[in-house]
C-alpha cells in the first residue's frame, strides 16, 4: 500500500466517528500524492505524514456557567494545538452547537496549511465550544466567555497560541474573553486577534476574510481572462465572512444577488443591500426574513437554495458541506465559471470534482479565506511594536498577500503538472513549507 494511502487508514481507525476530518486529511493527502510519492522514503522515515495529521496537543475541558434563571449549564470545549512548526499555533474559535472534538481537528488540520500559504510566520491550532450565544443575552454570553477563558488562558499566549473569531465568535465575545485573560494572567498583550480598535485591534480585520477573498477571486479571473465586473454572484451565509464579502464583490463592479442563514436565505435581484444586511444581522442579530420585510425587491425562501441561482461566481460562506454534488450540477448547468470558498471545506469532494471536471475555477478555502488570518498575523506585528496601522496600509498588505497565494498555488500546480487545479496547488505550497520547517527541526 503507497504512504499516502497508508497513513489515510491510520487516521481513519484511530479517529474514529469524526467524518469531517477524515473528509479535511483526504482531500489534502490526496493531492500530495505526486510530492510524497517523490520523496517517499525520507519522509516516511521521519514518519512525516503520521506527525502531520496528528495533532501537537489536544485539550478538551468543560465549561460551566449560570443561566439567567439561575441554572447552572455545562459545556464542552476544545483547543486543538496543531502544529507549530512555522510558528505560533493560531487560528479561530468556534462556538456553535455542532462544535465537537472531530470538526475543531479538521479546522485545525486545514489552518496549518492555509497559515503556511499566507507566508507568515503562524502555526495551524483551532479551538471552540458547543456553546450557542443565539438567543443568549449579553450577560450569558460574557458567563460563557469567563468561564471558557478561565480554563484556556492556561494553554494560550501572545508567542505560543493566539486564539481569533470564527463562527460564532465575533467583537463581543472576542472582547469578554481579552477582559479575562488580562484579569487572570496580568498582561497586557495580543494573546487573541480579532480584538475591538480600542484595545488592539487591527483595522481591516473585520472586514479582511471577506474583502480577502474577493482579492483573490478578481486575481484568480483575471488570470483566466475574465473580470468581476459586472459578474452576478450568489453569496451563502450572511455572517462576517459574508458581509464583507458582499460588501467588496460590490465595490469590484460584481452583482451579489443571494445570502443565506440556517433557517433560510433571500433572492434579491436588484443587488443585496448591504447597509440593511448588516443591521439586520450585525445590530439587530436577526434572521434574514427581516432584510426581506424591509426590502420590497427580497424574496424570502426557507431552507437551503442560493446554488440554484443563475450566477457567474459562487461564494460559499457559511459552513462546512454546504455546497454538495446536485448543487455543484446546478451552478454548471446554469454556467457559473468560478466558485471561491469564503467558509472552511463548504464544498464536498465530489462537488469540487464535479466542478474542476466541468472548467468551473475552484479556489479551496485555505487559499481563498485566509485574508482573515493573514490580518490577524498582522495585528499580532501591530502589537508587538506597540503600533497600529492605517486601515490603507492593512488593506494593501492584505491584497498583495492574497495576490500571492493565488500565484503560489497556480505556479505549484503548474510545477506538478496539474495546471489549473488550485486545491491541488494550495495544498502542495502550503504543505511544502511546513514539511521543511518539520524536517529542519528534527523528531519532535
Ligand atoms: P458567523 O458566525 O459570522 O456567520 C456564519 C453564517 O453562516 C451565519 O449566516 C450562519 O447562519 C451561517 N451558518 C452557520 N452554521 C450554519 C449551518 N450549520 N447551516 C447553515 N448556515 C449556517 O461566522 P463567519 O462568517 O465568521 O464564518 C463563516 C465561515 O467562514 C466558517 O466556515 C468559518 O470557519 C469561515 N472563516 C471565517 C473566518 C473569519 O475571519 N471569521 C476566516 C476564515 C474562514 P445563522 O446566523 O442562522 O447561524
Ligand atoms: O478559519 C480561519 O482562518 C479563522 N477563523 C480566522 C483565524 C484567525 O486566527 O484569524
């Protein structure tokens, strides 16, 4: 049996009932194949590929906290220390209920090698809780956000492990958390990113997933000789990810006609309205019927539908597995050239074949959202020398990062024979570098 297939069984039989990150190690090894195969005895040797998918360290610890009614309520959560090989572990935190021990390790798994593309110095680690704050109110959810802080601060710091948002986690939990981990540890440094303008955060970084992606999706066409404006886009989600997204495919000439949330999503044919989106979801933490109330031209549907939407560019941003096989059948048919994932693995691997095998441009999510960690990595420089940047400067230093992982994925791909396949590209230049940081350092 190859390397590649071996280590594959390996982290099925010893991860057992955690289909996500199988699904994360698949698509990865798979398109290492060609790399691996070429270096096959050095690496299986040094037993690279088992360290690889073998998370550093994995911490999981409760968390309790008191309801408003006084009830004491218990919830599961989890660090997942990854691999520090190019730096820090860094990466978001999840708070959903979904949130279990094998989605934060495919999360962590697909932060190492979306970290590496960004060509910054940041390890792969991943974090969260099966904690809801829908419906909670403030109060709860800076309950939650103590108590989890109280525990993780143990595991995290500003050179070791810097924590960030993802679903779930926006400003104000981001804020509860900081308060925390600086009444405990009595430090005053960027142990999280992501944080409010007032006490160091970055301009740009709520903005930078989102704007990031469209960075790259406009490099991505150009390159393929079209241009974003004038493209209708349908856009899943309507989270941060989304938001921004929306916001930026509009300012690049595009037409976001769709967004979506758990319950449902909105057709709006004239152009989503991005000042009454994000009241509706930013303020009012609403569901997305209240965007239709408010706009005349905004059909509102329930349940899942935005890929049946005649579209140029797809831009999934929600979640993971949301854009599947008869989805990826209707962008075709209805003569989408280009999706990019905002969200982490939305796509599944027979939607992403399906799409590569029909001339769809794909760029996988560790390529196409990691302008929201890449902002974070320089929050982090911003914190470290006590500065903090103009929102000019952060914004053209997220472009040209984005600009670059375009190229470092497309050159790869073209390097091993695989023009035009970008998961195969990314996950081969992200990897690379990681494998060399890994073998420089010896067995550890
Ligand atoms: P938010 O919590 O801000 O928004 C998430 C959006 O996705 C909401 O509209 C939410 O709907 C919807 N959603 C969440 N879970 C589901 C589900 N199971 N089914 C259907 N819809 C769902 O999160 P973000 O925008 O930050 O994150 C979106 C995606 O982008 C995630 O995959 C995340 O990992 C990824 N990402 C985020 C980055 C960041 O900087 N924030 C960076 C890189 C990737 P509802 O409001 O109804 O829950
Ligand atoms: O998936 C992701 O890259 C994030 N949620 C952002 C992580 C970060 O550290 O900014």
């Amino acid at each position: 049996m190859s390397y590649v297939d071996e280590v594959f069984q390996m982290v099925v039989e010893k991860n057992p009932a955690q289909p996500e990150f199988h699904q994360a190690v698949k698509e990865v090894l798979e398109s290492l194949r060609v790399v691996i195969e070429a270096n096959e005895d050095a690496y299986r040797k040094d037993a690279l590929l088992e360290r690889l998918v073998t998370p550093e360290r994995q911490l999981l610890f409760r968390v309790p906290w008191v309801d408003d009614k006084g009830q004491v309520q218990v919830n599961n959560a989890f660090r997942v220390q990854f691999n520090s090989a190019i730096g820090p572990y860094k990466g978001g935190l999840r708070l959903h209920p979904s949130v279990n021990l094998g989605i934060i390790k495919f999360l962590g798994f697909e932060q190492i090698f979306k970290n590496s593309l960004t060509g910054l110095p940041i390890g792969g680690g991943k974090g969260g809780s099966d904690f809801d704050p829908k419906g909670k109110s403030d109060r709860e959810v800076m309950a939650f956000c103590q108590s989890f802080m109280t525990e993780l601060n143990k595991y995290i710091g500003a050179d070791t492990d810097v924590p960030a948002g993802d679903i779930g986690t926006g400003a104000r939990e981001i804020g509860y958390m900081y308060g925390q981990y600086k009444r405990i540890k009595g430090v005053y440094e960027g142990v999280l990113t992501g944080k409010g303008l007032s006490y160091g955060g970055s301009l740009a970084r709520t903005e930078a997933t989102g704007y990031g992606l469209l960075y790259l999706t406009e490099e991505m066409l150009k390159c393929n000789g079209h241009d974003l404006s004038g493209k209708t886009v349908v856009i899943s989600g309507s989270g941060n990810v989304a938001i921004y997204a929306t916001q930026k495919a509009q300012q690049l000439g595009a037409k976001v006609v769709t967004v979506s949330d758990s319950t449902g999503w909105v057709y709006d044919p004239e152009g989503i309205d991005v000042a009454l989106l994000k009241e509706v979801k930013e303020v009012k933490r609403a569901r997305l019927t209240e965007y239709a109330a408010a706009r005349p031209s905004a059909e509102y549907h329930e349940g899942r539908g935005v890929w049946s939407i005649k579209c140029d560019v797809a831009l999934p941003c929600a979640t993971q597995n949301e854009l599947l096989l008869d989805d990826a059948k209707a962008l075709v048919a209805n003569g989408c050239i280009a999706v990019a994932e905002g969200a982490n693995m939305p796509t599944t691997i027979d939607a992403t074949e399906y799409l590569q095998a029909n001339g769809v441009l794909f760029a996988p999510g560790k390529a196409a959202n990691a302008g929201g960690v890449a902002t974070s990595a320089l929050e982090m420089s911003q914190n470290s020398e006590r500065l903090s940047w103009t929102f000019e400067e952060v914004d053209s230093k997220l472009k040209g990062i984005m600009v670059n992982i375009f190229h470092s994925m497309d050159d790869a791909a073209k390097k091993y024979n695989m023009e035009g396949n970008y998961v195969a590209g990314a996950n081969i230049a992200g990897f690379l570098k990681v494998a060399d940081a890994m073998t420089a350092q010896g067995i550890v």
